[in-house]
C-alpha cells in the first residue's frame, strides 16, 4: 500500500525546534495547506469552509526509517514510554495529524492557525474536526497527567519585546513563541532546551533559538526574558562569511537598527 501525497504545507519553520510540541500551543502561528493541481480538488474542498477547525493528516517525511520503540517525552516524565503511547514523530510508519484553526480557504488553498508542521511537510488527507464525535472532554490523560517539570510563568521585557516586534515585521513572527514555549516548564533544565552556560552580565543563563539568543533570569516561579541578541561575532557577520542558514543579512540590520 502506497500514499500520494494531496499537497504540502507551507510556513515559516525549518527546523524541528521552531514548532511546538502540539499545536494549540503554537499561538498565531500561520501556515497554508498547497493542494496540488490537476486533481480537482478545489470540488473535494466544496462544503469545508463551513467548519471552523479540521485535520491534517501528514507525514513526517524527515524522520522516515528511525523509528524507535520506546522515546523519551519532552516534559511531565522523567522517563521513557512506548511510542504507542506518545505523539512523537519516530513512528514506524511516519504519519502525524494535527487539528488545525481554518482561517480561510483560497481555490487550493488551505489557510490554518495553530500548527505543528514544518515547511515543506508533505500532506495526505484533510478532514473536518466534529467537536461532537471528536472531543472527549473527560478522557484519561494517561501519564501526561503527571506533571514533574516545574510550571513558571514567563515576562517579557519591554526591549525584549521591541525586538520581537521587529523581528515580526520582517517574517521571523516564531521567536516569541519559542521563549514562552521553552521556558514555561523546567527553564534551566539542559536537557530540555539548548542552553548556554555562560549568560551575559544582564541574564543568569542563555536560552539558544537558530542563530539567536535570549538572556533570562528566574526568579521563584517566574522567568523574566531579558534580552535578545545576535549568536554572531562581529566576524561572523563580515560581507565575505559564509551564510550557511542564509540569515546573515536579517542580524546586520538588526545590529545595525538597535546598535549592538
């Protein structure tokens, strides 16, 4: 038995660590559904706009060939489950579904809020999330109810803030939802969440995002983000470097703009 893929989704996250681990968390994380051409199926999409949520049928074509029996969950445990029992993408067949928000459909189109793709993620099916056959409120939680992290609440500093900003108007919106994901739970816990040692003079420890980095500090149960700053060296940055995630040019405006 074969799958053909119906389409590809289309985002702003390249890598694993720019979605979160399920997509309600995602906030206002956008992305579209491209069905492909020729198969008719702006009439399959007919009827569809009516509902306000649906599912994502997907594979997880960057982990094909690595499954594992059992993983290790991101938080609440501090050991391994069956991958039966998770919604990790180390499956045997790799496929994963997401309910996504349907914020508007365009011919081929799909456009959603709230997911947990990369660019690029392949699509096999699209189907209507029905809150009356597909929510159960009262379901066991199996051992997602236990909860061994610790839970904070995390701030933003206003110049933090200011450069998020920034950093969204010019399509780089994922970020601020990075930081409030990662240091929600366990903040200084390494295992969890690509930390640096040595933390600038403003920030007890260095929170790592692609080429970017977060200063914070924690204090009790609250996380305070404290700053946010370029990972380059002023000889990364040079005209001649190698541009290996092609973002080069994106830190020496903001350097430049906020006079690092």
């Amino acid at each position: 038995m074969e799958f053909t893929p119906i389409g590809i989704f289309r985002c702003d996250a390249k890598y694993a660590y720019d979605v979160p681990r399920q997509g309600i968390l995602a906030g206002e994380n956008v992305g579209r559904v491209e069905l492909a051409p020729g198969m008719n199926f702006e009439a399959a999409l007919d009827a569809i706009e009516g509902f306000s949520r649906i599912w994502l049928i997907f594979a997880f074509d960057r982990n094909e060939g690595r499954w594992r029996p059992k993983v290790q969950p991101p938080r609440h445990i501090d050991h391994k489950v069956g991958v039966f029992a998770t919604r990790s993408p180390y499956r045997p067949n790799p496929i994963g579904l997401s309910c996504v928000e349907l914020l508007e459909v365009k011919g081929r189109v799909l456009v959603v809020k709230g997911h947990d793709m990369l660019d690029g993620t392949p699509i096999l099916d699209v189907k209507p999330y029905l809150p009356y056959a597909d929510s159960f409120p009262d379901a066991a939680p199996g051992w997602t109810a236990a909860n061994s992290g610790r839970e904070c609440v995390v701030t933003v500093e206003p110049q933090v803030q200011e450069r998020l900003d920034w950093l969204a108007e010019r399509g780089f919106a994922c970020i601020g939802e990075f930081i409030r994901e990662q240091l929600g739970e366990d903040p200084l816990d390494g295992r969890r969440h690509r930390l640096d040692g040595a933390g600038r003079e403003d920030a007890r420890a260095l929170l790592a995002y692609r080429t970017w980095r977060i200063g914070f500090q924690v204090i009790g149960n609250r996380v305070h983000a404290t700053s946010l700053h370029s990972g380059y060296s002023e000889d990364e940055l040079a005209e001649d470097s190698e541009d290996r995630y092609g973002d080069k040019a994106l830190h020496r405006e903001f350097r430049k703009h906020f006079r690092e």
